[in-house]
C-alpha cells in the first residue's frame, strides 16, 4: 500500500490562519511585528529565498526590510547593519541569509544578532536554552518537522526516531526537538557504520544529510514514517535515470527540462513507508511557516506578552 503523503503546504495554511488570528490581536495593542531580511550578494537561489519569505511576511500584514548589501561587504560592514538592526524597535526578527561570501566571517554575524532576534535560532544562547528545553527561537527547519509530525497525528512520544545528519542548523537541533517530545533518538551521519542498522530499527527516520536519494527502501521498515528534509537541485541525467527508474512521470519531466529538485530519500520509498513527505512540497513550506512564527513569537517576548494557546505560538 502507497505512504501517506505528508504534504506541507496544507500544514503551513492551518498555521497561517492562526498567526493571522495573532498579528490581529497584536495589531490592536498598536503592534506590528516585523523582520529584516539580509541578502549579500545575489546568489540566485539565496535571492529566491529570501522573496519567498519577504512574500510571507506581506502575506500576513508582517513588517519588513529587505537589505542587499553588494557580494563586497565585509565582515565589519555586515556586523554594523546587524547591530543597527539589533537597536530598531520596529525590527522583531533578524534573518541573515546563508551562505554568506567567503570574505565574511559567518559565525561572527550569527553571535551578533540579538539572540531576542534571531529568529533563524542560530545564537548560541539560543541553542544553549534549547538544551535546557527553555522557550527559545529554533531553527526554522526542525521546528516544521515537529508540525508535520504533530499535525498530522504521527506518533512521537515514546517512538524510535533516527535523524540522519548532523548540522547544527537541522540535525541537532531536531534531535533535541524530538528528545524533549520524548522519543528515543539516534543521530546519524556520514562516518555511521551500518546506517542501515539503524535506519530500518525506527518509527521515524528524519533525512537531512543532504545526499541525492541517499534512503532506499531497503534503509526503511515497512509503514514507517520518513520526512525528507534534503533539497537537491540535479542535472545529471544518469543519476535522473537510476533515481526515477520507477517514476516514469518524473522521469520524463527530468528529460524535457534537464533539471529536477529532489531529497534525501529515493522516491521508491514511497511504496513501503506509512508515510512521507514529497520533495519539493514536504518541509519546504514549514519552513519559512515557522520563520513567520519565531518573528509573531519574537514581537511577543520583546513586549513581555503571553502567547494565545495555538500550536504555532508553542513552537
């Protein structure tokens, strides 16, 4: 029997109908959230990005600034627009776009957000209190994931959950995500022996370690869930071939434009899985859901205000 696709654009509408019912509110005590994003360069799929995101925010009714500093920039240059960020009042979130050119220091203007700002989840304090399991802005990223899986009924509490990778930016902060929904986690990456070991052991498996159809069917057990957290653009037509042997329709889409978005997890998965999420139109959508989120969140824990009880807000 075919998985249950786990689509996310429907997930992202249910969380914008409650953020709208939020900036509502806010808009009422005379508040307008708002975030800036920074664009070095013009990186063409950074560029993308960030206008999905600056669409979002007009989406809502959220504020925004979109900065487009040249490829030039330096470090010094990047750390005095954050820091003037930092002092804006109408600026509740701060997103950095990465990567960032080579010349700049990243880690610098990560650490140089206010961490009340970092809507990204970057900060070290911020990763710091998601240790400890303190309300805190996470990664954008991981935090979709958790709505996927809540929203959509998937059992975590008590599951066997694998997350296959290790970036600091999905890998671990999803395994502290679902460490503290209590499931037992596993953390795998490029130098695990025996990945399928582990793999076919688990309820849940999380791909996020950024390898074309690196997840086989023979990786998964039958009716577990898989969300793919991986976005490859390819080009190669021999791997096109192999990868879409059994996906006749992706295949000769592939053929007519030479390219094709795809996961971490081969589309043959999808015949055993009890459920899964597609790529492109799994986590994609949540994510920049949740940047929308940490930035109605963020406005809130600036002002000292209580959140409304709806799912996005306890994220």
């Amino acid at each position: 029997m075919p998985a249950r696709i786990l689509n996310g654009a429907p997930i992202r509408d249910q969380i914008y109908t409650e953020l709208k019912q939020e900036i509502a509110e806010l808009a009422s005590m005379g508040i307008r959230p708002g975030l800036a994003a920074v664009l070095v360069g013009n990186d063409p799929a950074s560029t993308i990005y960030v206008h999905s995101k600056i669409a979002a925010c007009e989406q809502l009714g959220l504020g925004n600034i979109h900065l487009t500093p040249p490829a030039s920039t330096t470090t010094a240059d990047l750390l005095t627009i954050v820091r003037e960020l930092n002092a804006r009042d109408d600026v509740d979130g701060i997103l950095v776009q990465l990567p960032l050119p080579q010349q700049i220091e990243a880690k610098k203007i990560l650490e140089a957000v206010d961490p009340a700002k970092d809507v990204d989840g970057f900060h070290p304090m911020n990763i710091g209190r998601l240790i400890e399991g303190r309300p805190s802005m996470v990664a954008c990223t991981p935090l979709g994931v958790m709505e996927i899986l809540r929203r959509s009924g998937i059992p975590v509490e008590g599951a066997d959950a694998v997350v296959v990778g290790r970036s600091n930016i999905v890998g671990k902060p999803m395994a502290l995500l679902l460490m503290h929904a209590n499931a037992t986690v596993t953390v795998c990456h490029s130098k695990t022996r025996d990945l399928r070991h582990f793999t076919r052991a688990a309820d849940v498996v999380i791909a996020a370690i950024g390898r074309p159809a690196m997840i086989t069917r023979d990786d998964i057990r039958p009716g577990a869930t898989v969300i793919d957290v991986g976005v490859t653009r390819m080009t190669d037509s021999r791997l096109a071939e192999t990868i879409f042997a059994n996906s006749p329709e992706r295949l000769e889409k592939f053929r007519k434009t030479g390219t094709a978005v795809v996961g971490d997890v081969h589309p043959d998965v999808a015949e055993i899985a009890g459920a899964i999420t597609p790529v492109p139109g799994g986590v994609g959508p949540l994510t920049i859901a949740m940047l929308m989120s940490n930035t109605v969140k963020a406005a809130r824990l600036r002002r000292g205000l209580r959140a409304p009880e709806t799912a996005a807000s306890r994220a």
